[in-house]
C-alpha cells in the first residue's frame, strides 16, 4: 500500500473516531471538500480546493475545469430523497472529479452520510467487490443501473 494511500486511510479512521464526522455539511460540495481536506491535508497542497486544470483517467475526460464550478451547483442542487436519485447524484459528483487526486475516497464517504441521512443506511464497502465497483463507475455515465445494483447490496 502507497505512502498516501496509507497515511489517507488512517485520517479516515479518525474523521469517524473522532467524531469530526458529526460537522461535515452532508450532500453538498462544501461537504465533499471539508472530506477531501480532513483525508489529505497533511498529504496535498490542493487538499479541499475544487480543480482548476482538466483531467482524464484512460480515454475518459471528466467535467471541464472552465464549467466546474456551475456543475457543482447543479449536481448540489439534484434531490436526494431516493436510493437511486442518492445514486445519479453520485454518479455525477465522479463525473465532475471535483478533486486532482482523492476522488474516489472521499466521494464514497460523502455517499454514505447521503445514504445515513437520507435512508438510514450506508455501503458496507468492505464486501464491494472493487474490480466490480470500477467497471461499474466506468459505465455509470451511460448507465448507472450496474452501480445501483452493485450497491445496493453492499
């Protein structure tokens, strides 16, 4: 395991221990960003600070930095009341890759106090099979039923 991945994992762990979880706006951008700072402060100087380059992963080019900030507010804005609308509005927060790094990790716990708040639940990301889960992320632009499912059962 990287250097970063480790020291990320264990800032984790103490966002829940410590109960600093309990003041992260939940569902918002502002909420995505207070994760992504408290996960990687000590580890990037870009920690909790929206992009301002694009990026691509493989042949997938995500959310154009020169739109990202009017995209943020529209996928704020997206209800949340329903497992499947929690779903399409994570799907789009991993299409805007708000983030130059540290993405994923603090997307998914951003998912999970969506899911805790809204319907009392969250992923068990442990039995998520993450060879799955990226295939799945990677068709989700097109289809998120894959992810639906895959999640759900988690």
């Amino acid at each position: 395991m990287k250097s970063i991945d480790k020291k990320s994992l264990n800032n984790a762990y103490c966002l829940f221990e410590t109960g600093d979880i309990d003041h992260i706006e939940i569902g918002t951008t502002k909420g995505l960003q207070q994760i992504h700072h408290y996960l990687f402060n000590d580890l990037y100087d870009f920690a909790g600070k929206i992009r301002i380059n694009n990026i691509a992963k493989g042949n997938f080019r995500f959310a154009n930095a020169l739109y990202l900030n009017e995209i943020l507010v529209k996928i704020e804005q997206m209800p949340e009341e329903t497992f499947e609308e929690i779903i399409a509005k994570y799907v789009e927060m991993n299409i805007a890759h708000p983030f130059m790094e540290g993405n994923g990790r603090a997307m998914r716990i951003w998912l999970d106090m969506i899911l805790k708040k809204r319907l009392k639940k969250v992923v068990n990301w442990q039995f998520a099979d993450k060879t799955l889960y990226l295939q799945a992320m990677e068709r989700s632009p097109v289809n998120d039923l894959e992810i639906r499912t895959l999640l759900s059962v988690n």
